[in-house]
C-alpha cells in the first residue's frame, strides 16, 4: 500500500510552488512590509484563485474544485513553504465548509459561487469557541449582534464576516453593516491579516441552527487547525532545506560549515523529528472526510506536535546560519514568524492536548 500525495496533489503543489517562488521573494515581502509594494497582496491573491485555491472544497455544482480535506491540506502546505500573504485557511476553508454543511438551498447560492470565483471574501471569528477572553464575547437577539471578539482570521478586504456567538449560534454580517467596527492587529507576522470587531446593533443573516451548529464549528475548526499544523510543516521544511543549503555554501577554516560533526548533528534533529509529520498531517487530514471518528483527536494531537516540532525547527535553523539568521537581509525571519503565530491560532498545544485528554475520557 502507497501512502503519501497523489500525483494529482503533488502536481498542484508543484504549480502553487513555482507561482510563489517567482512572486513571493525576501525583497518582495520586504517592501510589502515597508508599504513599498503595497500591489503584492492583489497580484497573489489574483494569481492563486486563476490556480483554483478559493473554490478548492466548494462543490462543482456551485462553481468549486469539489475536492477533499487531503488536497486542501496539501495546498496549505505548500502556502507556509512560500510564505504566501494569502487568506486561505478562514476564508477560503473554514467559511465555505460551514456554509457548504448548514447553510439552507438559498445561502449556499448566494454565497458559495461568489466564494468559488474570489469575488466574495470571508474572514471568520471563532474565538467565542477556541478560547474567548474575559473582556470579549458576542451576544445575539433581534437579528442583530452585539459585543467584541478578538484574533478574527483572514480580515482584509473582507467583504463578510462569519461570526460564532456566545451560544455557538453561527452568524453571517455584511462587511459594510453599520455599527461594525473593524480594528487591525499587528502581529509579528505581516503574511497573515488579524483583526478584532466590535459590533453595535449590528444586522445578521444566521446560518444554521444552533442544536446543529456546535458539532460541525467545531469539525471545520479541527480542519483549520490542521491545515495551520500544513502551513507550519511547509514552513519548517523550507527552513530546514535553507540551513542544508547555507551548510553547504558557508566555508570556515577552508571547508564547508556542514562538514563539521555539530552542524550535521542540528540538521539532522531537523531532518528527524519533521520527516514523521508529513504522514500524521496527511493522516489527520485523511480522517476528516473518511475516518471522522478519529478526526477530532487527530486534530488536537497534530496540531499540537507539529506546532512544537516547527518551533525546534525554527530555531534551530536560524543558529545553523548563524549571525547572519538574525539579519533583515537574510529574510529567515519571515519564515520564523509565520511558525510563531502558526503556533497560537485556534488553540496553543497546551489548549489541544487538553482537549485531546478530554476526547480520550482522560
């Protein structure tokens, strides 16, 4: 028995990577940084959705890929290796999944070929579930919303919000409601768009019902959280490959760096403890649409793992390249910190290995 990616995924792979590589470079993401190439985001987003990613597990019949939770994992992968400034795990994962499982007829016509195309754009706030802080929370009534919520993923240029509420009660607002205040988070990684919302009387559209809606918000967070374990493994991997490169290139007293026993040694802990989390994401991934027993568990432990596995890595490749991994010119860091922030949404290890106790009666 083979298990590992199709041809058909790793030829998509291969197509997203080769569009990245030529367009999200250090010097590009650099100036994206210092407002100088403020067009990046635009011509990323343009080119990925012309390669099929905004409609990729949005049926056929709504104008989608109508493909599986593996190939979209296998996406995301290849997202955190390239870095990509692109709002695909909440926008492009998480809200068509939850329109696609309780949206009625009417809802999924309205919004899922609008989804399918790029011209409708979700960011998705979900921390009434993943961990709501004390000063924060919704409360729905009267068809409207009221109330604030922090670390809303993929907020830019939104033109809806999917909102959970205190009571998991799902809920669709117009980015363009009055009484919606939106407020942008800075966070160390500037690939990735957070915000928070605070909402006045603010109309909503909901979807589902809420006797329903907990068991499956809590399914596509489990496939968030895997497809955020994907981008951290393509991360780290792009890290490691760097550091075997830099290895390679980098001479001291007359010889490669890499030919010395203590930085083979690094390179190969790297090398060890990620190549066993390509198969436990593919695994989890797998379990989402055919061993859905299993699913939740998988969820937990793998984003979890790979979460601690990405930070090793990260870490470990920055002190391979030495001085020079601490250096804006380098650009390591954007790696680095993509895997950081990585690491905290939907639920830090400690929160997941919590719930995966609980999952397991412990």
């Amino acid at each position: 028995m083979y298990f590992g990616l199709s041809e058909e995924q790793q030829f998509f792979q291969v197509s997203i990577n080769k569009f990245l590589d030529d367009t999200v470079t250090v010097d590009s993401l650099r100036s994206f940084r210092d407002g100088e190439n403020e067009n990046l985001f635009e011509i990323v987003y343009k080119g990925l959705n012309e390669l099929g990613l905004c409609g990729l597990i949005i049926p056929e019949k709504y104008g989608g890929l109508g493909l599986d939770s593996l190939f979209a994992i296998s996406v995301s992968e290849s997202l955190g290796r390239g870095i990509a400034p692109y709002p695909f795990i909440g926008s492009f994962l998480i809200a068509p999944y939850l329109i696609d499982q309780l949206g009625s007829d009417s809802q999924k016509e309205k919004y899922l070929p609008g989804i399918a195309t790029g011209e409708i754009r979700f960011a998705v706030a979900l921390t009434e579930i993943t961990g709501r802080r004390s000063e924060t929370g919704i409360q729905s009534s009267n068809r409207q919303l009221n109330g604030k919520t922090l670390f809303v993923m993929d907020d830019i240029e939104s033109t809806h919000y999917l909102i959970v509420d205190s009571d998991a009660g799902i809920h669709i607002v117009d980015s363009n409601e009055s009484g919606l205040e939106k407020i942008k988070l800075s966070t160390v990684d500037i690939t990735s768009f957070i915000s928070e919302l605070i909402l006045t009387e603010v109309k909503k559209e909901g979807l589902g019902s809420v006797s329903q809606n907990e068991e499956t918000v809590k399914r596509a967070i489990d496939l968030g959280r895997i497809a955020i374990a994907a981008d951290t493994l393509g991360a780290s991997q792009c890290m490691l490959n760097q550091s075997i490169d830099y290895s390679k290139d980098r001479k001291q007293f007359g010889r490669p760096i890499g030919s010395f026993q203590a930085v083979k040694h690094m390179c190969a802990q790297m090398a060890s403890d990620l190549e066993p989390c390509h198969s436990l994401v593919w695994y989890a991934a797998y379990s989402m649409d055919y061993i859905t027993h299993e699913s939740h568990l998988m969820a937990c432990q793998t984003k979890a793992h790979v979460s601690e596995v990405g930070a090793f890595v990260a870490k470990t490749a920055t002190e391979v390249h030495g001085g020079m991994g601490f250096t804006d010119d380098l650009g390591l860091h954007f790696w680095f910190k993509r895997i950081g922030l990585n690491r905290q949404l939907l639920g830090s290890p400690d929160l997941l290995r919590e719930e995966a106790a609980e999952a397991q009666g412990i």
